[in-house]
C-alpha cells in the first residue's frame, strides 16, 4: 500500500533577493523591494510530504517522530530566525528566492531519509499565504 504522510513546519527568516553579476539598478528594477540592501522577511510555512510503502510490520510509512526530528534540525535550527544571505552556509553563493530554499530544504530532509525505503518527498514552501512552491527533486 503506497501512503503519503506529512508534517507542517514555521520558521521566520529575512533575506535579500540580489544577483552580483547584475547592476544595482537591474536588480531593483528585476526584484523591486526584495532587492532592499537592508534585507525583508517571511514567515514561512513549510509543508514535508512523504510517500512509499508502508512497512506491514509496523503499520507505519516513517514514524512521524523521525521526521519532526529531521524538520527541526535541518530546516527550524538552521534558518528561523536568521538572514538567509549571511548566516546560513546554503546560500552563501545561491539566491534565496522561494524556489532555492525549497530546494535546499528537500537535499537537507532527503538526506537523512533512511535509503532502503525508497520514498518520495514533496516540499511546499510558503513564503506568503498565497505564494507557495513545490519542488519533489526534479
């Protein structure tokens, strides 16, 4: 039997929208305020979604402990509360639109997922109540 299972996650992080191959007035005119040099921030909302088989033995998919776990050291720890630009490793060289932190969030969760279960992982990231994406490592 193929589930999905999933845990929602919040964490509160500032960054700068800023490409340095591009001119200040490029990227104002591209970003507009999310190019602001004193950095904006988000409350984000996160959404984790796992699919696979569930393990007959345990009735479980993944025990949902393990994945609140992985949540909270690799995504809560790591970015509430912080700029995105200076103080997290990840983006350092990597804009921090929606679309990359997604990104990172699903390698760093992926990561640690055991590998002889074979499941797939969804990350939605909210940035706002309406704007959201989805990256599945595609």
């Amino acid at each position: 039997m193929r589930i999905t299972v999933g845990r929602k996650a919040h964490f509160n992080a500032a960054h700068r929208l800023h490409n340095p191959n591009w001119t200040d007035q490029e990227n104002k005119d591209f970003y507009g305020l999310c190019n602001s040099p004193n950095y904006h921030g988000h409350n984000y909302d996160l959404h984790v979604k796992v699919k696979g088989e569930v393990n007959e033995a345990s009735g479980y998919l993944i025990d949902l402990k393990i994945l609140k776990d992985i949540i909270r050291d690799e995504v809560e720890d790591a970015f509430d509360h912080k700029n995105l630009n200076l103080d997290v490793p990840e983006f350092r060289n990597l804009i921090p639109t929606a679309e990359n932190i997604a990104a990172v969030i699903w390698r760093k969760i992926n990561k640690r997922l055991p590998t002889e279960r074979n499941f797939d992982l969804t990350v939605l990231l909210y940035e706002t109540e309406r704007n959201y994406v989805e990256y599945t490592g595609e």
